[in-house]
C-alpha cells in the first residue's frame, strides 16, 4: 500500500465534498479496493470511506414495488431483506458472493461502481430494469455500464441507492469460475407481468449485457424450451484460462435455461 | 479393542492444540531485536540481458539501509544442487550457475535482481520501486520440445543448449523393449500432460538471517523441512560459513509438501546481508512472491506405451518424458524425473521389460522440484491411465486386467533395479472393492442417470517408494549426499525424555507419533516423552523430512537410540537389583528379574544413571542418553488401491466426485488417526491436480496463474467424505517398526482414479474420448465431449504449461 488521508464523514454531503481532491476515492468494503492497494495498483491520494453514512445502508420497497437497495449495504443484509420482500432471485445472488467475511463487508455500491465483467448484481441490475441513483442523478441500467470496469458514474460520484423493480419470479444462475469463484458465467432472469429480463455477466468482453433475443422468446413462453434454440455468439466472449469462448457462449444458454426452470 | 496408548493408538495430535490457539512459533514470529527488512526487486519479463542497474535514487531514499545487486554476490557461491544425474551418453547433467541475485540475465518472472535492505518492509518496497532497471528483452523459452529443438533461445548462454540431461533407464533393456512393443499382439499408446502444480503451503517461506559480531556465528531461521541440509548447503556451498558457525532453524512449519526441501536464494541472502548490514535481516515473502519463486511440482510431457500378449500379461513398457526443470536447478530437481520416477514405472506389476526415458529441458519459467510424492505421481498417473485405456482397447475389466498382472511374489526384483520387499496387492484391492462398494455401483449409476448425470468409476493402484533411502545406493545413482536419519533420546534424571531428531515435522504430527513408540518400547506414558526437532544447534545431523521418511528412517533411528537406552538402563538395574542383566525385563515401565517378583520402577533406574551412588561406575558411564543414526536398508514400498466415483454434468462438463474409497498398505501403523489425515491430505492435493489447480504460463513465460484468482485450490466442498482403510498391513521387513510411510500415497494414488472415472462416465454417456489432461475444468471436459479445441487440451505439446487460448 502507498500512503493515503483518511475520511470518515458521516453524510452523503460531507463524502461528495471529501471527494473532491483530486485522486480522493470513495472506499465500500474494501474488498476490491483493499487488495487492489495492498499488491500497489491503485494510488489514491484519499480515501473516503461511506461505512459511516447511515443514509445509504438498508433495504425497504417503494410505492412502485421496487427494491431499494442503499448504496452501502452489505451483501449479506441484501440477501437477507430481498427474501423477506419477495426478491428471492436477488437472495440467490447476493448469498452466493465470496464467503461470509465478503458478505459481510461488501457492498452492492461498490460492486456496481467497479463494474468487474464477472460481479454478479449487474446481471440482476440489468434484467430488471434497475435504476442506479447517485449523489446527483439516477442512472438507468441500460446506460449505466460501459464495458469492463467502465461506468457511467464520474469523478467523486457516490451511488446512494439502488431501485430494482421485483419480478413475479426470478433466479440467478452462476456457474463458478473455479479458482476465484466468481461468476465464468452468471445470468439473472427476471420476469415481469409485462416482459422478461434477462442479464448476462461474465460472459462478454464487452461486459453486463442483456440478452433480448432470450427476452423476447421469454416474453411469449417463459420456459426453459423457448431458449433451447437459442445461443449467443461465441464472438466477443472472454477467452482465458478458465474457458474458451465457445465455452461461454454455450454456457450462456445453460444458465438461461437452468434459471428460467428454477424461476418457474 | 482399540489400543489406547502407544504404537497403534490414536491420540489426537497434542501439538494442534498450540497450532489452532494461535500459540505455534512460525519463523514470521520470530523477530530478533533490532532487525531489518528486505524487498526484493523480481524481473517481470521471463527472459532477458541486464543492461543496467541504477540503485543512486533507491539507495537514498528514507529507512535504507543498504541495495544489494548481484555485484555484491560475485565472490559468493552459487545455490547449490544436490544431485546429478548421469546422462545416456555417458555425460553428467548440464549444471548451471544460480545466483543469490540475479547475474546480467533475467531467467524467469520472479528471478530476483536486486534487494533493498530497509528499516521497515514498506520502505523497503518503496525504495525497490525507485531501483531502474535496464533489461533487453530476450524471447521467452517456454515450450519445452521448442527449448530442445536446434537454434533454440537459450536459457543459459553457457551451456550447450536448454537439455539438462538425457536419462534413459534401464539403457541396456531398450533394444529388448523395442523388440517386445514390435512383436506384441496389443500396444496401448497414450500421451499425457502432467501439469504443473504451486505447492501452496500455508505459511508462506520466511528467512530471518542473524550474525553475532562478537562471536562470528551466523544464525538463520527459515520455513524449512530440512535445517541441516540448508545448513550444509548454504554454509559450505553459496556462503562459505563452516557448520559450526552456523546455526539454521526451521521452528513450527505451516506446510511444506516438497517446496521447503530446497535451499533457495533468499535465504542466503537474509544470512549474508545480515554479516553485510550489521544487522539482523527479514524477509517474509507475499503470496504473489510464493507463486513466482517457491519450487513448483510436476510438469511433465510424457508418452507411454504398454505392450500385451494375447493373454493380456504385460510384456513390455516405454516412455519418453520431457521434464521441465525450469530456469535453474532446484536442490533436487533432476533426481525428481528420473530416480524417483523412473525406478517406479513396474507399478504394481509384472511387466519384465522398461524402459524409460526422460529429456529435462531448462525454460524460463520457475524452477521445477519435488511436490509430494515427487515422481512417483508422474509414474503411477501415466501407468494408471494407460493400463485402463489398454482395457478399454481389449474391452476386458480394468480392474480384471490389473489382478491378472499383480506381482504376487515377494521380495520381487523389478526390471528397473527396486526391490520390493513386501506387498499383497490382491489384498488392498479386495478391501477396496468393499469399501468402495463396487457392486453397488451400476446401481449408482442408474440413479445418477435418472438425475440426468453421467456417472463414472475409476479404479487404479500404486506403489511407491518411499522411506528414503539407502545412502551406498543414492550416492551411485547421483545423490550428494546420505539419506540416513538419527535421533538422539536423552531421559532425564526424573524418567522424563527428550528426544532429539532429524526428521522435521511441519503438519506430519511427529510431537505425538514419535513418543507413541517410545512409550510402548518403554512402557511408560506418552506425556513422559517431547519431541525436539528443526534446530541444528541441539537436533543430530539429519536430512529432514520428506518422502515419507520420517517414521520409516527418523523413526527407525529413534527405535535404535531407545533401544541403546534400554540396554544401558537394563544394566542399571541389574545393578540394583543384584541381577544379571540378560535377567532384567523391561515392561509397563518397570524393570524386573525374570522369574521373580524383584523389580525396580523406570524412574529408579533413570535417578540412578543421574545420581550414581550405588552406581557400576567402573563398567558404565552415567547419564542415560544415546544417539543412534539409521541408514535404510532398501526402501519401503507402500502400496493401495483407490476408486473414485465421479458424476459428469452433460451439458456444462462440470465434474463433481462423489465417492472416494482408498485401501493402503502402509505396512505397521502407529497412530492410525494421523495416518487417516495424511492419506485425506493426499487425496485432497491429488483432486487438487486432477481438477483445478493448473499453474500456467503464456508463450511470453508471463505466469498467468498467479494468484488465487485464478490458481484453483480444492476446498472442503470440492471433497466427498472419504472412505479410508489401511488394516491391509505387510509390514516392512527391513527397518525395526516395519512401517512403510503415508506422507504422499494420497497424492500418489488419487489423480488417475479421478481421471478414469470421468473418462468411464464420459463412455457411459457415449463420448468415446481416450483422455483429458489434467485438470479437468468443466471448459476442458466440455470441449472433449464436443470436439471443441480448449484451453491446453488435447494430446502432449511440448509446452505443458499452456494455458493460453
Ligand atoms: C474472495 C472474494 C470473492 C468474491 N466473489 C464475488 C462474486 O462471486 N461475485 C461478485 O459479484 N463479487 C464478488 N466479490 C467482490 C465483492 O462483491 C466486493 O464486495 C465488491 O466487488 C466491491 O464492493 P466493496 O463494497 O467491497 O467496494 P470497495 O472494494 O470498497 O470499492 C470498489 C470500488 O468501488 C468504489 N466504490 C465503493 N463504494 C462506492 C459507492 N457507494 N459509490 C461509488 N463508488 C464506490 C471504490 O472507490 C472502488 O473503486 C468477491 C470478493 C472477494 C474478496
């Protein structure tokens, strides 16, 4: 680690404006950015940390039947709140990230800001329509991520909340990427009275997308067989140690058709 | 009824309680008054020309202390290896030099090029980022039949080329072998990658070097299994320090599994700095260091061919390996592909003709040596695997197949110059057969299938030889040093006894096992007895613990030092008893006069030794205390027989295990609870190999699997409850507690009963595929089943450590 301030504010307010030096990074977690600073990767001149701002933590559901996740809640308090609301898809995935001492430190802000092409909640933020909301504005899904490790978000933007509308029915599918354990490939199916949401992680180097052909077919017939035709090109998947294109893309299809069975 | 105490008890391991409380002593916990921290500055390229070093910047920089490069090691001595092997031509093994730091040239990511010694390790890294370092990219050797083809980069300008050495074994059988795969009825070829592992103890290395100035005595401490080899090694080979002015300690040891056998660079480093600074020197490596500078396990590419007759007896094995050796020679680097490897390839079978050959080749990637079982993996996995494609080929019972090949008569001469002693391989395999409940399996089978799983069995056996070894024999075969064991057993004035020995233990469970022995040769309680162990200063000379010598060799010489005690003390108490001593009995901790009820109690006879008024003291010294060193006769040879139940998910190529049975022959046991833990160890590391660890370069040697991100570890859910037996016991004949060793069979054993059980539930599911390298990643079986080309599958490249699309 190189040396950095620490910050400890107690609002959304005082966090934007600690924020406000330059190379001044918000710290969730940290676990992502703890590891990341300790191998020296990262080097920021401050680090603001949210774990003191109530305003951001909890779980409730709004007037639109939407799940509104503060910024700086933890996985574990996620996966517990989303069954109690009738989210059980989203339990499903906050449940299964890392391990316990991971759940109980990580964030859902912090995973949606870093935006890793393997996290898991920006598939569930993606097939149900999620919208970020940050210090100063709300971002839907669909223009909130850019790519690998790419946001909409700028300088010194905090996320606050996260609303995602709750589906009739939903599951989360991760097949494990062996060693890390993270997602090879995840997909979240979400459906609604009036359409099929269907995000995919993992999977594409271009990261989170939506994959609209299984949301269409989806939309006529929620079944496991309304995809069995389906797959994705294995253009544009990742290729590494853990799988070949080919392999994701055939997986895509698998955990498709597994989550839209487990949501039935 | 299950013995409570002594040789066959199962006393939970007294020294877990320390370990679990956070109360052990790890050499990170040691820290002497005043010390300082090292930072080493480690190439990132895999291959290139040191152009310039520039430490001004650094050297200035707050807290250090001194910027070592390899300038400062010219005058010192190169990391030393301790075994040559003898090539087919006659030749030794092309043996390079090691630097501490690196010498003009970069050889694989990770050689260390500079160190900064510093007040605190943080300012020790900062100052190692300020070092600028020149380096001409050289290209990277990374596929090994590339490395040995003509015009190759090489590795190491001064030799002739990259091939160590070309071993062929046994060399005056190969004409007759060739003849006998020529004239066979059936040959079964199979060519197999064995991958390349990362060791992962626990506790990462550590080195802390100490020099006294007022004595000149120099004192490491280090995660070794081994301290007086590193103290041989270091002192008489890099640094020049006589022995006894060197002190080398290797306190509580979080893990081992082969990688701290060998002495490396850091810690000659940690002992000289701290002559050169003035100043105790630490350094405590990261795990991202781990991955790029502990010795990795594996790695070969190897083609095997079994030939049969028409009655399905073997006649006749051949294999070529291509054994990476990595940049530089590793302390026992070629004994690994080739002694240990070589000598094993009969199995457990009756095949009158092998041979061997094995081409180590140097690249530029991490130095490659011993990995629990360290070659005897490599021999039982090729031999395993192709034994059950041959029966497949046949269409015959591989378990059939393997039985009418058994060695059933002992002492059995292979023809690649082993004895076995004893071994009853029917035996291990009946009890596995029930054990494992093989007749139920086709019962398992339907229901995995119901499930929509492909269900398969593997079933496979092994020898190995452990308990090394002979010291007359290794000394002709290469080795550079003896591979006997002592032990010295001191009892103390009160009967109490400590008992010094070679062997070192870093999870084995020594502090218990050992004084089991001692107090059924006694007949007092184990809490009489401590085990001291890992410091040269009050420890024998001895040569550590690895190969599962401990208790076979340290253990047998711990047996001949108590049992030197036991006469003494007998002579004692004839002396108080008024006996004489061929008279004297020894048992339940009591001396008595046979045939009477004269007796005196084992603490009498100890005060005695120690406070000799009425005392032999013209026949007998005082004291009561004796060394014994014990040189094997032969090796011992485990043996077992594993299966392994796995199930194939069709459409995503995901296996999961879902039985494993394992029935050993470890000979006599002495804590059969410790022994259960080792054999799950093994079988742990070995579904480790089988299935997801892969330690992998690119074709730039850019390590790719670099961190637990993506070097896959097993963990607790990866692992059915296992099903472990070893009643089958053919004691050992050659050493006094006729045991055999448990330290590796795990590891040995379980990797070709992984990969014939996918490959039985792939042909169950209609996928007719010969093989798949390990590990078998979901990605990997997948695309085997689809004909899809994976990551670093299909049949043997010369670059075993693929990895990249
Ligand atoms: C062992 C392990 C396993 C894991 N497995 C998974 C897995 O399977 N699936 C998965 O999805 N994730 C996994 N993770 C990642 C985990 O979910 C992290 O918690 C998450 O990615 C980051 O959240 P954090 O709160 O820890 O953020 P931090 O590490 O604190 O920060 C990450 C980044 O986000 C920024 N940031 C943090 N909070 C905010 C905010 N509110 N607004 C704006 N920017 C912010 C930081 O500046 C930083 O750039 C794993 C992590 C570990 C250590």
């Amino acid at each position: 680690m190189y040396n950095f301030d620490f910050e400890r504010p107690k609002s959304v307010a005082d966090a934007v404006k600690a924020l406000q030096t330059e190379e001044a990074q918000p710290l969730g977690g940290g676990q992502t950015l703890i590891p990341t600073l300790k191998q020296r990767l990262a080097m920021p001149s401050k680090l603001v940390s949210l774990a003191g701002i109530d305003e951001i933590k909890g779980v409730c559901k709004d007037d639109q039947n939407r799940l509104c996740i503060g910024g700086g809640t933890v996985h574990r308090v996620i996966a517990e709140k989303a069954m109690s609301e009738g989210f059980p898809g989203l339990t499903g995935l906050a449940s299964k990230i890392g391990d316990p001492a991971v759940r109980n430190r990580g964030t859902i802000g912090g995973s949606l800001a870093n935006n890793d092409p393997s996290a898991c909640y920006p598939a569930a933020a993606m097939a149900t329509g999620a919208t970020i909301v940050t210090d100063r504005r709300e971002i839907a899904a669909d223009d909130y991520f850019k790519g690998l490790f790419e946001t909409a978000l700028e300088e010194g933007e905090i996320i606050t909340e996260v609303k995602m509308p709750i589906p009739e029915a939903s599951a989360y599918m991760k097949f494990e990427q062996p060693a890390s354990r993270f997602p090879l490939v995840g997909v979240f199916v979400a459906r609604f009275s009036d359409r099929v949401g269907v995000g995919v992680t993992g999977a594409s180097e271009s990261g989170v997308f939506r994959w609209t052909e299984a949301e269409r077919a989806l939309g006529s017939d929620f079944s496991a067989d309304a995809v069995k035709g389906l797959s994705v090109p294995a253009d544009g998947m990742i290729s590494d140690l853990h799988g070949t294109a080919e392999y994701r893309a055939h997986l895509v299809g698998v955990m498709t058709r597994r989550a839209v069975a487990a949501a039935q | 009824m299950p013995k409570d105490t002594g040789i066959g008890a199962s006393p939970k391991r007294r020294e877990d309680v320390r370990f679990l409380t956070g109360d052990g002593n790890y050499t990170d916990d040691i820290n002497v008054h005043g010390q300082a921290y090292v930072h080493f500055l480690r190439s990132d390229v895999a291959h290139g020309r040191i152009t310039s070093i520039d430490t001004a910047e650094a050297g200035a920089m707050p807290g250090v202390v001194r910027v070592f490069t390899g300038k400062d090691f010219e005058g010192v001595g190169s990391i030393p290896c301790g075994w040559q092997v003898t090539g087919r031509d006659g030749k030794p093994m092309q043996e390079p030099a090691h630097p501490v730091l690196a010498q003009g040239k970069v050889r694989h990511v990770g050689d260390p090029i500079a160190a900064v010694v510093a007040d605190t390790p943080a300012q020790a890294r900062d100052a190692a980022e300020a070092i600028m370092v020149d380096i001409e990219d050289l290209p990277a050797v990374v596929d090994m039949k590339a490395a040995v083809a003509d015009g190759a980069t090489k590795v190491h300008d001064d030799l002739e080329n990259n091939l160590c050495y070309d071993w062929g074994f046994v060399e005056d059988n190969r004409d007759a072998v060739d003849k006998a795969i020529k004239d066979a009825a059936h040959v079964t070829t199979l060519e197999l990658v064995n991958n390349r592992l990362v060791a992962n103890p626990m506790e990462p290395r550590v080195a802390v070097g100490v020099w006294e100035k007022g004595t000149d005595n120099y004192t490491l401490y280090t995660t070794s299994q081994n301290p007086h080899v590193i103290r041989l090694l270091m002192g008489a080979f890099v640094l020049g320090i006589p022995e006894h002015k060197l002190r080398v300690v290797a306190p509580d040891v979080g893990g081992g599994f082969g990688t701290k056998i060998f002495h490396y660079a850091e810690e000659a480093f940690c002992t000289f700095a701290a002559k050169a600074c003035r100043r105790p020197v630490k350094w405590t490596a990261s795990r991202s260091e781990a991955f790029m500078s502990d010795a990795h396990g594996r790695d070969h590419v190897t083609k095997i061919e079994l030939a049969l007759d028409a009655d399905h007896n073997f006649t006749a094995v051949r294999t070529e390996t291509y054994a990476n050796m990595g940049a530089y020679l590793s302390t026992f680097a070629p004994s690994v592909p080739t002694w240990l490897h070589g000598t094993l390839m009969a199995g457990n079978y009756r095949t009158p003709l092998i041979y061997v050959n094995v081409k180590a080749v140097f690249t530029n990637t991490v130095p490659v040596d011993a990995y629990r079982g360290a070659g005897r993996p490599e021999a039982t996995f090729q031999l395993e695997r192709v034994i059950d494609k041959a029966a497949r080929e046949l269409g015959v019972d591989p378990i059939e197949l393997r039985r009418k090949n058994f060695i059933t008569e002992f002492p059995y001469a292979t023809p690649v110059a082993v004895e076995y002693d004893t071994g009853d391989y029917p035996a291990t395999m009946d009890k596995l057969s029930e054990i494992a409940d093989l007749s139920g399996f086709d019962a398992r089978r339907k229901e995995s299938e119901a499930k929509g799983k492909w269900r398969g069995l593997g079933v496979n056996c092994y020898i190995e030889a452990c308990g090394i070894a002979p010291s007359n024999l290794v000394g002709q075969l290469g080795a550079r040093a003896g591979l006997y064991e002592s032990a010295t057993v001191r009892v103390n004035a009160t009967g109490g006894i400590t008992v010094m020995t070679g062997s070192h233990s870093h999870g084995q469970g020594h502090e218990t096992s050992f004084p089991q022995v001692i107090a059924e040769m006694i007949g007092i309680d184990e809490s009489m007895v401590e085990i001291v162990h890992g410091d040269t200063a009050n420890t024998p000379m001895g040569m550590g613990t690895y190969g599962s010598r401990s208790i076979a060799v340290g253990g047998s010489a711990m047996v001949r030092a108590a049992e030197k005690v036991v006469n003494k003390a007998k002579k004692i108490a004839a002396h108080l008893l008024e006996a004489s001593d061929s008279d004297i009995e020894l048992k339940e901790g009591k001396f008595s006069v046979a045939g009477t009820d004269k007796s005196v109690a084992w603490g009498d006879v100890t005060l005695a030794a120690y406070v000799p008024h009425n005392y032999p003291l013209e026949d007998i010294e005082p004291g009561l205390e004796e060394t014994a060193f014990y040189d094997p006769a032969n090796f011992t040879y485990p043996s077992g027989a594993y299966a392994c139940e796995v199930e194939v998910d069709p459409e995503t190529g995901q296996v999961t295990i879902e039985r494993f049975a394992a029935a050993d022959d470890f000979g006599n046991v002495i804590n059969p609870m410790i022994v259960s833990g080792q054999v799950h160890g093994g079988i742990a590391q070995g579904v480790g190999q089988a299935l997801l660890e892969n330690c992998s370069y690119d074709s730039e040697g850019q390590l790719l699997s670099a961190s637990y991100m993506d070097y896959a570890m097993p963990r607790a859910a990866d692992l059915p409850m296992f099903t472990v037996d070893h009643s089958c016991q053919t004691p050992c004949t050659h050493n006094p507690l006729g045991v055999k060793g448990c330290g590796e069979a795990g590891a040995i054993g379980s990797p070709p009963s992984v990969v014939n059980a996918v490959i039985d539930a792939l042909h169950s599911g209609g996928c007719k595929i010969d093989h798949i390298d390990m590990p078998l990643t979901p990605s990997r079986v997948w695309a085997a089943m689809t004909g899809a080309a994976a990551a670093g599958h299909g049949t043997a490249e010369g670059r075993s450590v693929g990895g990249e699309v």
